[in-house]
C-alpha cells in the first residue's frame, strides 16, 4: 500500500492504533493547523444534533482525545468515550482533570472496539462517532453496532471527511489533503505518513452518500446529510425509529 499506517483487512486495526500512538501528544495542535480550528465548530455541531438532556446517556466511540465527549457532558448527558487507542485515551483524560467543571461531571473513558461494543441493546440516547468510521475495518458494522446499542427514538450522528461532488473543489481539496496535510504532519509531528494516512482511507472510504444510504438501510428514519466546506466534511445524521 502507498501509506504504511493503511492496511486493509485484518491488520487494519492494528496499524491505526500505531497511527494514533505516534500523534496522540500533537493530535490537538495538527487538527487546529490543518482544519484552520473549524473542526472545533463541526464537533458541537455534532452535539447539538446528539440533542442530549439532562440524564440522558450518550455514547462517542472512537472519542479520540474527547472533544465530542467533552460537549456531551456539557449539556448534561451521563457520557462514555470509548476509543480503541490507550495513548488517545490517556490524552483525553489528562485534559479532563485539568476542567473542573468536567471532573464534576457523568464521564467516563473506555478502551474498546467500535466494531464489538461492549454494552447491552439499546441503552443510549445518543451515539456519536467523530473521525472514527472511516478508520474501521468495517464501517458497515460498525455503523450496526451504533444502532444496535441506541435506544428508540435516538439519535446517531457520524461526522468524518468528505467526498465533495464538485469535481473541482474535490481536486483542489485532495490536493490539500496530498500535499499541505502530511508537510504539516512532518513540520509538527515528525512523520509525514501519519496525516497522508487521511487521503488514503479517504481513497477507500465512500464517504459521506454511502453512509447515508447504509442508514436508510438499517431502517433509521430522518437520515440526512450536512455538507460543511462544500462536501470536503460531512455530517452523517440519523434516528433509530421509536
């Protein structure tokens, strides 16, 4: 393959924890240098959406260093982030320690597969999963295990890159992600193939149309789709029926 943390199959997994264990410490400081800070707007939009209350349990998998978790807790829900990386999870809780007002929340992390989740049937309100579907070696099944685990009536958002549909802005925008992304990995963090990673699984991700229609296939109700910089991220949005 043209990226070494990109292999599919079986060893999928294994090379992106490798992937996340080498940027966990900069994952913050790249997302702001390669996003211009807009991701922060993306993820509590992801949130709002989650329309979680006081009391509710929301789940984030693939929770990274927290930022979705973190604004889940916010708005009052009983919150787990589950990620399969420790080195993202230790990152994740050392920035709640430093939050008062998180430590005195519903919060907990937990290592574990997205694909295999370790929690009964329809026990959340919320499922959320921010740049994680497409670093599974099944985005299908883990998209069933979102909803397997999803109470009626919740809501499921996936917020991940995007597949624009204008041609040209989609040039442009994989010339960002071949060539500005991984100088910016290699400036910050030392490796290169760690952020030309992302244009590789975007090579193998359908991306945000084929999220939508797998939804509809599972019986979700409201699905929709929420381009944001013309495609280039998307939001993946929809209902477990009541």
């Amino acid at each position: 393959m043209s990226n070494v943390f990109y292999t599919p199959g079986e060893q999928r997994a294994a090379r992106v924890n490798d992937l996340f264990a080498v940027i966990a410490r900069r994952y913050d400081l790249l997302n702001d240098l390669q996003s211009f800070g807009l991701h922060r707007r993306w993820k509590r939009r992801v949130a709002e959406l989650a329309a979680v209350r006081s009391g509710d349990r929301a789940l984030d998998l693939c929770c990274g260093t927290g930022d979705i978790t973190f604004a889940l807790a916010r708005r009052g829900a009983e919150v787990t982030g589950l990620d399969f990386s420790r080195k993202m999870l230790e990152v994740a809780e050392t920035r709640r320690l430093k939050d008062p007002e998180l430590k005195a929340r519903e919060l907990i992390f937990i290592q574990g597969d997205a694909q295999e989740i370790p929690f009964p049937d329809a026990l959340f309100n919320a499922v959320t999963v921010g740049y994680g579907l497409r670093n599974l070696a099944s985005w299908e099944k883990g998209l069933a295990e979102m909803l397997r685990v999803a109470r009626p009536g919740a809501r499921l958002v996936v917020l991940d890159f995007g597949k624009p549909a204008n041609a040209l802005w989609r040039k442009i925008y994989f010339g960002h992600l071949r060539g500005s992304v991984p100088l910016i990995g290699r400036l910050f963090c030392g490796n290169a193939d760690a952020y030309a990673y992302i244009l590789e699984s975007l090579k193998h991700y359908p991306a945000q149309l084929a999220v939508a229609e797998k939804m509809r296939e599972l019986k979700l109700v409201n699905v929709r789709v929420i381009d944001l910089l013309g495609g280039a991220m998307a939001i993946n949005y929809g209902e477990k029926p009541a």
